[in-house]
C-alpha cells in the first residue's frame, strides 16, 4: 500500500491482501470500473469504501510527500550505515523522524498489550 500511488489505486485493480495489481487474462492489469449505467459504484477504491484506505484519500492524502519521503530515506541510509553528516538540518530532522518511529512502536506496543489483555479475559 505504500508504495502504491493513488493515481494507480483509481485506476486499477488491486489485490488488497498482497497489494499488487489484479491481473487479467492477458497478464495485464485490470481497469477499475468505478460506476456502473445507473452511476452506482461497482468496484470503488478502498479510499472510497467505509473500510477507508489508511493512506486516507487523493484530495486529504495522509501520505508522506515527496520532500518528506527523501529525507526519510536519507535518515535509513545514515541509520544503517551508522553515520549520519555532522549538519543541524540532519540532526533535527533524524529527531523529528525519530521520535516519530518511537511513538509508533509504543501505539503498536498498546496496541498488542490490548489484544493480549482481551484474550487473557475471555
């Protein structure tokens, strides 16, 4: 799903367990047929669903932008090589992308801790 653009999400098909595109008889992606005769949605993207996509949708997109997504891959460069530039720029920026890495693990840590709880007292 990250990866997936939502131009490609309106346009095509897709596999929502595996996440790639549905493919047709030919091998070929399948269109998204959106609305049938009548104008009643047939087969709409999931942003567009009451499920919802969690990258939200192409007018409130909750997606990284571009500018964000580049210095996110500079920050797991640096981390996996261990090295990051003596600059303030990058130094603010792996703070700010750290603590967010943080905040998530500790949510997806309530969040396990939760479930772990509900079983235990079913």
């Amino acid at each position: 799903m990250a990866d997936r653009s939502c131009r490609l999400c309106q346009k095509y098909l897709f596999d929502e367990d595996t996440g790639k595109p549905s493919l047709g008889r030919d091998g070929k992606p399948i269109l998204r047929s959106i609305y049938d005769v009548r104008g009643v949605p047939t087969c709409p993207p999931l942003c567009r669903t009451p499920k919802g996509c969690a990258k939200g949708t192409p007018e409130t997109s909750k997606s990284l932008t571009s500018r964000n997504r580049r210095c996110y891959e500079h920050y797991l460069e640096c981390r996996a090589v261990g090295q990051f530039p003596d600059d303030p720029l990058v130094r603010r920026n792996a703070a700010v992308i750290r603590e967010v890495l943080d905040l998530a693990d500790r949510a997806r840590e309530i969040e396990q801790h939760n479930l772990l709880m509900q079983l235990a007292y079913r």
